[in-house]
C-alpha cells in the first residue's frame, strides 16, 4: 500500500462525540466527524485567522458545522444553523469543537468511502 493510499485511508476514519445537550428521549446525539484535514483548516483560517491558536466561539461554530455529521455520512449542519449554535452555551461548542480539534485518540468508526 502506498503513502497516498494510507493517508486516503486514515483520513476516512470517524470518531464519535456523544452530545447529551443535542439528544432526544433521554438520548444523547452521536455526533460523528473525521480528523481536521489541511484544505479544511485553510478554509477555516481564511475567515477565522489564527484559528489553531485562538479558535474563538464562532470558529468553533463554523467548525462543527464543517465537521458534524449523522451516522451515514450526512451533515448535520449547514451555515442556516450558525445562528442558532451561537446560542447554544459555550460549554458545550468549546466541549464538541475541542473534541474534534483533539488529536487524542477516540472511538473510531469505518470510513463512507
């Protein structure tokens, strides 16, 4: 297997954040993501510059609505949210944007490839 191909391959992992805050029925949300690529941090730091050292609240918002997704593949977010994440309380879009900016390693789940 070739470099390209294992990086291909690792990127395509997810990992899973639990969100109590977002659930239903006493249910937490599972909140699936993949590792922060470099073209997405490029994105990212073209409206929020110096993200990775000062990510602020509303780069936080803009990286969960980059990143969050449903267990198939699909976001859950698109920029029509942004105005309602901003309301949401700031332990829980620092708690679910520091997981996904963590490079720790977590439950991992099979890539939609």
């Amino acid at each position: 297997m070739s470099i390209a191909d294992r990086i291909r391959e690792r990127v395509q992992r997810r990992k899973t954040i639990m969100v109590d805050e977002w659930g239903a029925e006493g249910e937490p949300l599972a909140v699936y993501y993949g590792p922060l690529i470099a073209r997405e941090l490029n994105q990212i730091q073209r409206k929020h510059p110096g993200f990775l050292s000062n990510a602020g609240l509303e780069g936080m918002v803009d990286l969960i609505i980059m990143k969050a997704e449903d267990g198939e593949g699909k976001k859950y977010f698109t920029l029509e949210y942004k105005p309602v994440l901003m309301r949401e309380e700031v332990h829980v879009i620092s708690r679910v944007a520091g997981e996904m900016l963590s490079s720790s390693d977590g439950p991992e789940q099979a890539g939609n490839a």
